[in-house]
C-alpha cells in the first residue's frame, strides 16, 4: 500500500492554527513523524485564500524537506497552484489532483510528461460526480487516452475513483469497488487511490468504518491511499489485510513493521 500522509492539511483546525501562527516546528513534526510511520508522500494542502496560497505552499513544503526526504504531494483544488508549487520541490512528489474537468489534465500532464512526476486524477469531469460505475469508466477511459498522448505510464497515475459518504450511498461501495477492479483489469500497473476518511464523514466512530471500508477497497485492487499514518489500528489492518491478500510472502512485510513498532500496543 502507498500510503499518502495527509496530515499537513490547512482544513484541519490544529494545522490551520500552525499556519496562521507560522509555528514551524509543528508542521516539521508532522512531517517527520508521518514519514517514520512509513508514508511514502507527505501531502502537503494549505487551504488558505487563494491571494497567498502559493507563498503558504512555499514555506510548508519547505520546512516538510527541512526534515525528510519523503517525496511531496502538492495538494491544491487549484491546478495552478499545484503546477507553481513543483518548483519548490527538491525531487519529484505527486500532483494531488487533477481530473477532466476544465483544463486541469491539459496543465499538468505536460508538465509532468517527461518526468518522474506521479498524479492522482479524480473519475469526474465538467459534468460533475458520475453517479454510476459506467459514467466513471467513461472519464477514466478519457484520462488515459491523454495520459497516452502524453507518454505518461500507467505506473504513475493514482486513480481516485470518488470515495463518497457512506451515510448518502445508495449501494455501500459497490459502485467503487466495481469501478476499482474494472479499472485494475484494465492496467494492472496502475496505481488506485482515495481520502480513507471520506467514507465515514457524518458517521459515529468513524476509525472503525475507515478501517473496513480499506480491506474491501485493498481486495478489490486498491493500492494507494490518503490516510493517517499514525493510526496505528488502520496501518496495522493495512498489514494484516496484504498478508491475508497474498502480497505479502511468509508475512515478512508484517512481521518486520510490528518490530518497527508501526502497530500494536505502543512499545
């Protein structure tokens, strides 16, 4: 499982303290301690006004670097954003996201063509969230007909094919999970991703919901995920669930992060 540490995040109210208050030293703890917990990107998402959004990615991004070598994802609902900020990036990260609507793909896929650059896209176009799993293949069928022209991999894509509230669902994760294996059988290179969290929005203990929610996702292909790695419950399931998949040969890759007290009781 690539795990994408969401941490850094402007939307939450501790974070958007931190930012406010330029308190650097918070924001390089949850750096560093996203990236011993075993996160592959640190995600990076200011959620600031636009007039000094990019001046806000510059310094997190900065001192994220300060303290690890952990890749970045540069995370913006504004793709100008997202393609501004590469720069201040001492090595390729991940574009977190862009989509087929208006001209986002057309922004950052060519900046990214000949690189080492990953990027998440979304199932969902101008037309708004397609409600059914067909609608959604439709949009991925389109992303990878431009990540084509582009020469872009599969391997480099992470597909989000759009985690919803459970409590408004009219199928549980059916339709995501049929959208997921339709998606693998097609590239099986390709990288699956998806918010852990956006499933259990409005719910009561929402840990317990994320967590079952990941095992059926991770058996229906998922690969990539946006998550709390401090969770220890959640990493620990993510372990547990690869091993009982058959990704994980004699339980080595589980056994080795219950000795790197990645889970567990706190030793």
């Amino acid at each position: 499982m690539i795990i994408i540490g969401e941490k850094i995040n402007g939307s939450i109210p501790a974070v958007a303290k931190a930012i406010e208050g330029k308190d650097a030293d918070f924001i390089r703890n949850l750096a560093t301690i996203q990236a011993n917990a075993g996160a592959a990107f640190i995600d990076v998402c200011a959620s600031v006004d636009n007039q000094i959004e990019l001046e806000t990615m510059q310094w997190l991004i900065g001192l994220v670097q300060e303290v690890t070598d952990t890749p970045i994802a540069i995370d913006s609902p504004d793709v100008r954003i997202c393609a501004a900020a590469m720069k201040f990036c001492n090595k390729p990260g991940l574009i977190n996201s862009v989509s087929m609507e208006g001209d986002k793909i057309e922004v950052i896929f060519p900046l990214i063509a000949d690189t080492k650059w990953e990027c998440a896209a979304l199932l969902c176009d101008d037309t708004g969230l397609p409600q059914n799993a067909e609608k959604r293949l439709a949009v991925f069928a389109a992303i990878m007909e431009k990540a084509q022209a582009y020469r872009i991999a599969p391997n480099r894509l992470h597909i989000d094919p759009l985690v919803q509230m459970l409590c408004t669902s009219e199928d549980g994760i059916n339709t995501v999970t049929e959208v997921i294996k339709a998606i693998k059988a097609q590239y099986p290179d390709i990288h699956v991703t998806g918010g852990g969290s956006n499933i259990s929005f409005n719910l009561p203990a929402r840990k317990l919901v994320n967590q079952a929610f990941l095992v059926l996702a991770m058996n229906a292909g998922m690969d990539s995920a946006i998550i709390d790695p401090l969770n220890r419950d959640l990493m620990g399931m993510i372990y547990a669930t690869e091993a009982l998949l058959g990704m994980d040969e004699y339980c080595m890759e589980y056994i080795g992060a219950y000795r790197e007290n990645k889970f567990g009781q706190q030793k």
